[in-house]
C-alpha cells in the first residue's frame, strides 16, 4: 500500500513536472520582427520649437482655464505649423480646442484619430530647477510643464504632419487630429465637445491613439529591457461620499457607547482591511502575456503557469502600490469631516473615499462592496455627482490593425524594447471616444525612467530632446504606414 501511495505522488509530480515544462516552452513570444527603419533626419532645432509651446501657462484647473494664454499659444502654433493650417480641414472647438482633418485618398477606410490635450496642470515654480514656464532646453533636455503631459503629443503630432505635408504625401486613410484643452479638470468642453461633434457626423475611427502609458525603463525585475506598455483598458473612477447622521448630538461628559466619528472610523477601517479581490484578468493578463516570454527562465515559468502560480504571484505583486493598482479596484479614503467643537457630540460626519475601479467592475458594483463589507445601516453611501466619474473602459483588442501598427511603428524606432499591452490606472481624454471606436489606444513612446514618472504634474517636468525628436519620427511613420 505504501509503495503504491509512493508511486502515486511520483506520477503525480513528473505528470505537474511535464505540464509546466509544456506550458513554459509553449510560452512562445508576442513579439513582432520588425527592421529598424532608417533614421529620419530632422535638426536638434525642433526641441526649441517645441520649447516655445511650454512657454504659455495653458493651466486648466477646476472650472477655469487661462484664455490668455491659450489664445497666445493659438498665435504660435498657426505660426509654427503654417501648412497644417492651411491644407489640412482645420476647426476650433469651444474656442481652444483643435480638429485637423486631413482627407485620404481610399474613403472606404475607417479613418484614424490621433489625440492630445494643450492644458496643462498648475506648478509650484519655487521648487523648479527650470521655471515651470521658462521653456528651456538644457543638458539635453527640454524643460517645462507640458513637456510629458501632454504638449508634446500635440506638438510631435503636428510636426510629423507638417513634414508629410511638404513632402507631398498623401495619406491613404483619413487622419485626424483633435486637440482637448480642458483634460486636466473635466475634459467635457475639449474631447467632450469634440467627440459629440464627431458623434452627430455619425463618424467611426478604425482607432483612437491618445496618451497614456511610456515606455518604461526598469519596468520589471528579471526583463532588462524597456517595456512599451500601451494601455488597452483604463480603470473608472469615482468618489463616494460616506456619511454619518445622528438623530442626538449631547455633552461630551456623558457619551454613548459610539459618537458619529466613531461609527465613521470603524466603517472605513472595515472597509480598509477587506479590500476588493484582486485578479490577473484582462489588460492585465495580456501584460504577462506579452513580457513574460522575455524575462529570465525563472520569472517565464512562473508567468507561463499562471494556472498554478497566480497566488504567488498576486502576493509577490501587491507589496508595490504601483503593482497593486493593476491588479484589483482600489479605495483611498481622502477626506474627513465631523463635529464643530471638541465637547460637543458630533451628529453628522462624513468621509470621501476615491475609488479607481477594475474593467468588469462598475460603480454600482463598488456601492454594493462598500455596504455589504462596512454591514452598517448607519452610514449612507452616496455618489459625490459634484466631480466627474466614469465606470472603467472596455477592453481594446490586440490581434487588430490598430495595436499591430503601434506595435510595428514603435519597434521602428525603439527596436530594443518588448511592447506589451497593459492597464492605464489614471484616466485620459480618450475615454470621451468610447463611442467613436472599439479600439483607443493609450500610449506615448517616450522612454522614462520609473524614478522620473513624478515628475509628470510633479516637479522638474522634461523631456530628452532624443526622445521628443523619435516621438516626431514615431508619428511619421505611424501615419505613412496608417494605409495598410
Ligand atoms: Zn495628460
């Protein structure tokens, strides 16, 4: 008996022994061969160009966006991109807002639409190495807010354009630019506006190529090479108010057993220790699809054979808050407010949790979460209506011409780094686009260190003058190539 127990675990181990080592070698990579193209010369002059557009604090922030410095900012750029304006179908939206149509030859092809926003985040210029504003190229970079996010889609964009256009090119599929102006705060009067205009014109993109996610340097251990995550799906976000209203209020010298901050507190604390479930799905499991058949033999097991390693992995990923954002909807309560005196009972308190929600879940779905973990008929939860709040996108395919043109075209330039299709956990303006394609792309091939991502609304915004000028080339190519 024993003997037969014995050889029953052996077979047991060699039969899970063969199915991970099947399962690994069949792990085969997602990427595509590609020949580098030959590199398009253009002068290290057009960083200073581009410079310039840092100049004009275009800030947008809560309802108010600086006009003055928008409509300094429209002078410029009908200065600098002469033939855009005047060849291709330009229109404003709203006043600060960009649409350029340029028509293809073949009007059987779903056109493209290539997004960016001119607004900026405002800037603390104390802290600055380089004026927020100041606009300067030095040590081989190009200095300002807006430098990452996002003038300089909007400014490689119509480089590009403008170097076709004297070229005598001619695109095949209809390219469109549109430009918001107010993505920092709502992006309703921008993309908002601009995709409604696009809606009543009954208009479909064959894709949407907004910013997003970078390529990343040091993006894993065990793969040293760049990733180029471009963001197939983006998380939802919302704000749910919780709140605490008492019928008594009283003397502090007398309490009951829980005063309104005290029912508050433990609600958020249970909500806190009994976080939503995380899971390896969707943009996410296409991630490790695509990288892990390039990182070292140990870390491609593991990936390979997800079916038995997902716990292992998920504990490994979820000590990184980066990481962990990926993986399930995550709630930060930010915001606390009760009580007017300190020997008074307080009656009412209230809380704000911030909430950016996983695709497949919704903003329903997280009410229902919220009430059956805090299981507390006292505190209400209530959907703050005041901001904007947007269940998660769908999820764009992979296997189509959109993600393979970006895929290709990135290699093109950037022939050392792995693309992979990944999650955007903050939002972009292409989500006012959903109805306009079932495939939106978000990403932006500039090469960034994961220590520099703070920079992006933080201090010290800049950009490599290399990178701006293969951005140039990037969007080049992608628009040459955008025919096939
Ligand atoms: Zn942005």
């Amino acid at each position: 008996m024993g003997k037969f127990i014995f050889r029953l675990i052996l077979f047991a181990f060699i039969a899970l022994a063969v199915s991970v080592w099947f399962k690994t070698f069949r792990f085969s990579s997602r990427q595509l061969q590609v020949e580098p193209i030959s590199e398009l010369s253009l002068n290290d002059s057009l960083a200073n160009r581009f410079a310039r557009a840092l100049k004009y604090p275009t800030i947008s922030s809560g309802n108010w966006v600086d006009t003055s410095a928008f409509r300094r900012m429209d002078t410029l750029l009908q200065k600098q991109f002469p033939l855009a304006h005047k060849q291709l179908d330009f229109e404003r939206v709203n006043e600060f807002s960009r649409i350029y149509r340029w028509p293809g030859t073949d009007a059987l092809l779903d056109p493209v639409l290539l997004i960016a926003h001119l607004d900026v985040v405002p800037a603390d210029s104390v802290a600055w190495t380089e004026g927020p504003f100041s606009g300067t190229v030095k040590d081989g970079y190009i200095w300002g807010r807006g430098a990452l996010d996002d003038k300089l889609s909007a400014w490689a964009l119509l480089e590009s354009v403008e170097k076709l256009l004297q070229e005598g090119f001619q695109p095949e599929r209809s390219i469109y630019l549109a430009f918001g102006h107010d993505e920092e705060t709502s992006g309703a009067m921008g993309a908002g506006s601009i995709a409604a205009r696009f809606k009543e014109e009954g208009r479909q993109f064959a894709f949407v190529l907004d910013e997003g996610l970078v390529i990343l340097e040091n993006a894993l251990d065990g793969l040293d090479k760049p990733v180029a995550m471009i963001g197939i799906a983006e998380k939802g976000i919302c704000n749910y108010n919780l709140i605490v209203q008492l019928e008594e209020g009283g003397h502090a010298m007398m309490p009951p057993p829980e005063t309104a901050v005290g029912i508050l507190s433990a609600a958020i604390d249970k909500l806190q220790k009994n976080p939503f479930p995380p899971e390896i799905d969707g943009a996410v499991s296409h991630f490790f699809d695509y990288v892990g058949p390039e990182m070292s033999l140990f870390q491609k097991t593991v990936i390979a054979n997800r079916w038995l390693t997902e716990s292992l992995l998920i504990s490994n990923l979820e000590k990184d808050p980066a990481a962990n954002a990926l993986l399930r909807t995550t709630i930060a309560p930010t915001m606390l407010r009760g009580g007017v005196r300190s020997n008074v009972l307080p009656t009412k308190a209230t809380a704000k949790v911030n909430v950016r929600i996983l695709p497949g879940q919704t903003i329903e779905s997280v009410r229902d979460h919220f009430q059956a973990v805090m299981d507390d008929p006292r505190v209400k939860v209530q959907l703050d209506t005041s901001i904007s709040y947007n269940n998660p996108s769908g999820i764009s395919e992979v296997d189509v011409f959109g993600f393979q043109l970006i895929q290709r075209t990135c290699l093109e330039i950037y022939p050392e780094v792995v693309v992979a299709p990944s999650l955007v956990i903050g939002y972009t303006d292409s989500r006012q686009y959903q109805d306009l394609s079932d495939q939106i792309y978000r990403f932006c091939p500039v090469q960034i260190d994961r220590s520099d991502l703070t920079r992006i609304h933080g201090i010290d915004e800049r950009l490599a003058v290399d990178d701006y000028l293969n951005l140039i080339r990037f969007y080049h190519q992608l628009i040459r190539e955008s025919g096939k």
